[in-house]
C-alpha cells in the first residue's frame, strides 16, 4: 500500500503508451493521462516530504 499511487501513475503511463502506440488515430482526451500521472507523482512526493518532516520534529 506503501506505494500504490506510484503503481496507478505507473499503470496511467502504460495505458497511454499503449494507447498512443497502438492506434492510428488514438481519442485526444487519452493525452489528459499524462499530466494526471504527473500530478499524482508530484502530490505523493509533496506529502510524503511534508509528512516525514513533521513526524520528525
């Protein structure tokens, strides 16, 4: 559980490699992935520095 949400933002990746790769002429909103992926990376690191750093003091 330690490190689901880089799984889901992994997995979010993969999809739309596969997606972008795999067809001609892939949907446009399959392209929201990666920011969303991106986000979700960016949220875990954010809280997971702020968390550590107040279980420190």
């Amino acid at each position: 559980m330690k490190y689901s949400t880089y799984i889901i933002a992994g997995l979010l990746f993969v999809l739309w490699g596969v997606v972008v790769y795999g067809f001609n002429n892939p949907p446009r909103i399959i392209h929201l992935l990666i920011p969303i992926a991106g986000i979700i990376i960016l949220l875990r690191i954010f809280f997971n520095k702020r968390i550590s750093k107040t279980l420190k003091d």
